[in-house]
C-alpha cells in the first residue's frame, strides 16, 4: 500500500464534480463521468491541475499490486503468496524466475517485463496479447517468440495460477462467476475464458476499494477531511494541512481493514493487502 501526500495552493480554482456510478461497469469498479477524472492524461501538465483547497492537502492511497494479489488469495498460489507475505516484490520476482538469475541481478528494464507479464497473464492472455499489451501498456517490445517463451515460463514457476485457470477452463460451461464474497455476475451467453478470469479479479479488487470506502468516513469524523475521489485502487482525501501525516494513518488503518475482510484464510494476518 502506498500513500503520497501532495501539497499545492492555487487560489480561486473551480471545482469540477463528476458524476459517479457504483454499478455501471460490469466488474463493479467505480466509474466517473462527466468529465472522467479517472482518466486524466499523464502528459502535458494534466493531472497537475488536480489541487486542493487553500490550506488543504491531498493524502492519497493506493492498494499496491492489488489484482496481483488478490490473483494470489483466489488460486492459492504459493509462491505469490509466500512472495507477498515476506515483503518481496513480485515483479522483481517474476523477472529473476523468468530469466532464472537472482532478484538481485534483475535490471530495470526486466522488471518493467515482468509487470507486463504478471499483469496481463493472470488474465489469461495468448502470446500476441501479451505481446501487444507490453507494449501498448509498458512500452516493452518483445517478439512473439520471447511472448511465448514468458507465458510458458510464468504458468510453471506459479503453479497455483495454472491450476486456477486449468479447473476455470474445465468449468467453461458456466455462466456465472464470483468475486471472493461471493458477489455474483451472470452470462445471457457463453463467456470468454478471459473474463470468468477477470471478474473475480478485478471484482474482487472493486469490492475491496468500496469496503475501505464504507469503513472511512466514520473514521474521519471531526478530522475535516472529505473523500473527493477514488481511481482504480486510489482513494483520495482532501485533508487540513496539520493533520496530514495523521489522516494517512486513518485512511492507511481503512484500506487495510477494508481489504482483510476478504481474506479467504486467517493465517494470512492481513499481509496480502498491506
């Protein structure tokens, strides 16, 4: 979990309130319109035009690697579990099990790979997504040969994920998935593979932001802080400038809360969402 704290002072802004949906998008993710401030562009200045009030500061937090993660509780897989529970950074893992060298060894721009390959195969993706998506996404090209290679590699070295895709791909005559509370989503037609993947992913990450949404604002009574917004799994507070530091720990103390609630076994202490 990761928090920044971004001090800016611009005065006589306008506020821009966006309408919000809780149930729109068929994974549950939260979705703002009108305008879509979860989509502001990294270039050009942007997002720095994001800016609280006078005397305020924004406090945000970010569930780190959260699909990842929660790939992990859902398949089991023990080495994504093992990894995230002894503080290990998956990515950099991935890279070292992918190029067989150790963590320590693994360079800058194999790690940006690895993002590349840990999030798009956990989705089920061929070796021509993946190939597209490293680089649309990451900016990393590779061949379809390395795309190939990655994805036969990834799928041994995390045997849990394999066996979570092998038994989804068994059950293919389902419609109806289930993120890990058991919220349920339902076909009219046959589903792609790819998205009884998704759903209890990214679902599951959507039930998990909004429960840590549910759980803050009894938290912050009489902190003047406002939640002014969430994107993806960041979730923003506009706070007093003085009370910052201690307003993270409030906003850190809910996402956490918010994120045991869907741990499937209780020997996991809470460390799969910290």
């Amino acid at each position: 979990m990761q928090f920044n704290i971004f001090p800016v002072n611009c005065p006589g802004i306008s506020i821009l309130s966006p309408r919000e949906f809780i149930l729109i998008i068929i994974n549950s993710v939260l979705l703002l319109e009108d305008p879509n401030l979860q989509g502001l562009p990294k270039k050009n200045g942007f997002r720095e035009c994001a800016i609280p009030e006078p005397k305020f500061k924004l406090v945000i937090g970010d569930y780190s690697q959260i699909e990842l993660r929660v790939a992990a509780e859902i398949s089991g897989d023990p080495r994504m579990l093992r990894a995230y529970q002894n503080g290990h950074d998956l990515h950099r893992l991935t890279a070292s099990l992918v190029a067989q060298k150790s963590m320590e060894e693994v360079t800058r721009e194999e790690r940006q790979s690895a993002k590349a390959i840990n999030f798009g195969l956990i989705f089920g993706m061929g070796e021509e997504g993946l190939q597209k998506y490293a680089r649309n996404t990451y900016g990393v090209n590779m061949t379809r040969e390395q795309a190939r290679f990655f994805r036969n590699r990834f799928f041994q070295v995390y045997q849990g994920i394999t066996r979570w895709h092998e038994a989804t791909i068994r059950g293919n005559n389902t419609r109806e998935t289930r993120t890990i509370i058991g919220r349920r989503r339902l076909w009219k037609d046959q589903p792609l593979i790819t998205e009884l993947l998704n759903t209890p992913i990214q679902g599951t990450s959507a039930d998990i932001t909004k429960k840590a949404l549910g759980i803050l604002p009894g938290k912050l009574i009489g902190t003047g802080a406002k939640i002014i917004g969430t994107v993806h799994d960041e979730i923003i507070l506009e706070v007093p400038e003085e009370k910052a530091e201690s307003i993270a720990e409030i906003l850190k103390t809910a996402m956490i809360e918010g994120g045991r609630v869907f741990e499937k076994s209780p020997d996991r202490s809470g460390s799969d969402f910290k």
